[in-house]
C-alpha cells in the first residue's frame, strides 16, 4: 500500500472475490488508514542446476 499514503480518500484498492464463479467486488476507500497493517511476507526461491546442457530428453 505504498501508493496509497497521502492520497486518503481519493485511493482506493479494488477486491475481486471469486472472480470465475460468482464474482463480487469490494472497494476500499483510504486504505491505507482503514485496514490493518499488511504483514509483509518475503520469500526467495533459488534454483541452481549446473551441467543443463548435458540433461537428455526421455
């Protein structure tokens, strides 16, 4: 919600709940002072697969 600061009411972030089924949207004005504190989650995934080239197809 960095974006939002500052902006107050004219900020809104838009929710989509079960958009392939039975969609229903919720607009929340002034997010950034109307929810609660996000948790920030950060997580990296790394993969290394040396010697690639040399795999053989089946």
């Amino acid at each position: 919600m960095a974006a939002g600061p500052g902006l107050g009411p004219d900020y809104c972030v838009y929710v989509v709940e079960d958009a392939l089924s039975e969609p229903r949207l919720t607009a929340i004005r002034d997010p950034a002072s109307t929810l609660p504190r996000p948790q920030e989650v950060v997580d990296v995934v790394k993969v290394v697969i040396r010697d690639w080239k040399g795999a053989k197809d089946g």
